[in-house]
C-alpha cells in the first residue's frame, strides 16, 4: 500500500467541533435490509446508541467485535439507511485506503464515554 496524499490543512477549531468518544460495542446484530450493514448498540457510559457499520462484507463474523471498545464519532446528524437509523459512526482504520478495516481502539481500557482528542 502506498499513503494517500495529505488532506488540506484545516483549523484547530476544525477539530474541536468533532466529538470522537469511546464506546464498548455491546451487540453486533444484522441490518435485514442491507448486505453490509451490521446494527451496533454501543455503551457511552451514560447512554447507549445504534451505529449502523458496514463490518458484514469486512470480517468472516462481525460479532466478534462484541465487549471491545473502540472509537465512535458522536455528533453527526441520525443518518436513515436500509430503513434504520444510525446515530454516528464508527471509526475504523484502512476502509479509505483499501486495506482490511480494523478497529480504532484505545491502547488500555478506558472509561465509555470518554473523548478522543
């Protein structure tokens, strides 16, 4: 794999408007209406939330990311896809590259709830 050119610089108060927080992935379920898309409930500490993935084509069984933490971005609009809706989105790394996807996780656990940057 060869690194995708940098993005245009942005402002540093570009990246104080992303909320990224951390999140156990509780369940892992199928989206009936998608062949991609896994249904997530993920723990934020003080609430849960449904993320919506497309994990299904990526991994031989999505539910094997159940009990880990890894990293969501949280204050996106609700997005309907496939007749459900999603209420962020998980962080992965190497979908925009082409590369299997993997999970953003934090080095050691960490409190649900608690923001990237």
């Amino acid at each position: 794999m060869s690194p995708a050119p940098l993005k245009p610089e942005i402002a540093v108060a570009d990246v104080e408007r992303i909320d990224v927080r951390v999140g156990t992935i509780v369940t892992v379920e199928d989206v009936p209406k998608s062949s991609k898309l896994a249904r997530l409930t993920v723990d934020f500490g003080d609430h849960r939330r449904t993320i919506l993935a497309g994990i299904r084509k990526e991994r031989a069984n999505p539910r094997e990311i159940e009990g880990r933490q890894a990293l969501f971005l949280v204050n996106l609009p609700p997005r309907r896809m496939a007749g459900e809706v999603s209420e962020g989105m998980l962080f992965d790394i190497g979908f925009a590259d082409g590369v299997t996807p993997v999970l953003a996780v934090p080095e050691q656990p960490v409190p649900n709830g608690t923001r990237a940057g």
